[in-house]
C-alpha cells in the first residue's frame, strides 16, 4: 500500500504531516489469508478486508505451524480483523474503486476509501507524485466517483493537501489550482447519493486552528461532510478531539473523524525531531474503528492510515507503503 509523507510541515512548524501512500490497492501476492469477519454494523459500518496485507500475513504465519508463528498470527490478526481505509491511487481508478465498493456492498458494509492524487503531491518527499495536472486530477476523480456509484462510501480526501499550502511547502504557484481542484473534487464526490467526503486537516500539532479554517473554507469544506485529523500520525485521540473541536468551531460546526490506528501511545519523542514521524519505534495501534465515539462532534474513529505499512525507507524500513511485519507485529503489541 501506500508509504508516509515526509514532513516538511513538521520541519518548520512541528507539524508531523499525514504518512502517505502512493499506490492503491492490498497485495495480491499469496494465497494464504486469515479467516476475518465483519465488525458489528451498528458500531462499525466500514468493511473488513479479507485479503489485505495482514490478513495475508496472518495466513503466512499460521501455516509455520509453530508456536511462533501462532503468537505473530494472533498479534497481526489485531490488525487483519478491523476495517481500515483503501487508498486509492493512479491505476485503474474507476475500475478499483468499483470493485472495493461492490465488495463491501456484497458484505453490507460501506467503503473506507482515501483519495491520494493531488498534482504536486508531498512535496517531492517520500510519497512524491500525484495527477500529472489539474485536467489528469478532475478526470481521476471522475473514474472514482463513477466508481463509487450508487454504494456507499466515505472518502478522505487529499491527506495534508490543504496543510501543504498552509505550511507553504507546496510553491505558492500552485496554490490557487490546488484550492480549486479540492473544492471541485469536493463538489464531485458529493454528486454519489450515499458518498460522505471528509477533507483532510492536519492534526493536533498544529496548534492555531485559525490558520487553517480560511483555507479549508477555500477547499470546499462547506460542500464537505466534515473533515479528518491525525491522518497517519500518532497524537492522541483526547488531543486530537480537542484540536477538531477548536477547528469545528472556526468552520461551521463541521464533524470530524480520527485517525486513530498508531496513537495508542502517543507521538515519539526520543529521535530527531525532523523524523519523528517516519517509522517511530514503541507505537502501538489506538481506539479501534467505530462509530460510536461517545461525541456528537466526532463521527468516528477511523484506521485511515494502515497499520504496519511503511513511512519510508527510514529506521529499517523498506520503500513507502511496502508491508512490513515486524513493525506491523510491534504496533499490534504495543511495543
């Protein structure tokens, strides 16, 4: 899947960005899967993957037939049997979101998707890239909303591309392209009748909301159905809500979702500052997906980010969004 972000934003203003990927779909290598089960609809509406990465990984570990492999099995299986998101990338947009969709409809259960195409995407970091220009990025998001179709989905829309402005990592020729391109695919999404569409910004690092809510406003946050904090990063879920709410209220009163799939302990403070995002050791996963968030403001808790994927090729870890165990088994046991 896909990799992180590297984080200009955390550089400049300690802002650890969204840790992102750049492709778009679970591996289809191995036959091996775990045997997962959907979560209970009422709490958690979002559908269970059976042959994503870890779902693989449980498959691999189990047929070791050791205990060993048993105790990973069990560790990994903490990730295989939640929902998290399918990022959707620059490959047969329309024809994957497609399935995705049906495959969860087939499952009664909505599609967690992320869009992650943006031209000029990450700044040139770890998870460069992006729609060649605007005209590629409106017609990528048309596959993608032809995709959807009628089913149900909830999209996160361009993890860190409004942060990226604000920050003033993305080049300032850019700006008001990107601002429009947001705003449209906004715009398009919503035209799915049972499509939520959350835009993405940022998280609890930033400390001053009012430099975010005129921008967001100028991506379309009014046509949204909210907006998304601590995308692929690791601050808590109490500092998180209070950051969304403080935001909330510079937009409309707009709910938000969490990412809450790595903050179980919170960000790592024990390296260089400039890469504490990138692979932290001694994270573990956070709140599980659900709907039930006990806050009227917050609509869910999310596994946006997908836990035991690459932030880059940085701590030992292999490229951007590549599978990788050990730091999957480490998430899984909170070490």
């Amino acid at each position: 899947m896909f990799g992180s972000l590297g984080r200009r934003a955390g550089m400049r203003l300690a802002v650890a960005g969204a840790v992102l990927l750049a492709a778009g779909c679970s591996s289809d290598s191995g036959d091996d899967t775990a045997d997962v089960t959907q979560r209970p609809k009422e709490s958690v509406p979002y559908w269970v993957n059976p042959e994503g990465n870890a779902a693989r990984q449980v498959g691999t570990y189990r047929k070791e037939g050791t205990d060993s492999g048993k105790k990973s099995a069990d560790l990994i299986m903490k990730i295989a049997g939640q929902p998290v998101a399918e990022w959707i990338g620059l490959d047969r947009p329309e024809e994957r979101t497609e399935e995705l969709t049906k495959k969860a409809t087939k499952a009664d259960r909505e599609a967690l998707l992320v869009l992650y195409n943006i031209p000029h995407r990450d700044c040139g970091q770890f998870s460069k890239g992006g729609a060649a220009d605007g005209d590629a990025y409106r017609a990528w998001v048309d596959k993608v909303a032809k995709g959807i179709g009628d089913r149900k989905a909830t999209v996160i829309l361009e993890p860190d591309a409004v942060l990226h402005l604000v920050d003033s990592c993305t080049p300032q020729e850019f700006h008001d392209e990107r601002y429009h391109l947001l705003k449209e695919a906004v715009q398009r999404l919503k035209q799915q009748p049972n499509t939520k569409v959350y835009l993405d910004a940022g998280n609890a690092a930033w400390s001053q909301p009012d430099a975010l809510h005129e921008p967001l406003r100028r991506a379309g946050i009014d046509h949204a159905d909210g907006f998304s904090v601590n995308v692929s990063n690791f601050y808590p879920t109490a500092a998180s809500k209070d950051f969304g709410k403080r935001l909330s209220e510079k937009v409309g009163g707009k709910p938000f979702v969490i990412d809450t799939s790595r903050n179980g302990n919170g960000p790592f403070t024990g390296g260089d500052p400039k890469e504490n995002w990138c692979n932290p050791p001694g994270r573990a996963l956070g709140d599980a997906p659900t709907v039930k968030t006990g806050d009227p403001q917050v609509d869910a808790y999310l596994w946006i980010k997908r836990p035991g994927e690459s932030d880059g090729d940085c701590k030992g870890g292999p490229k951007a969004g590549d599978w990788w165990a050990e730091y999957a088994l480490g998430l899984a046991s909170g070490r």
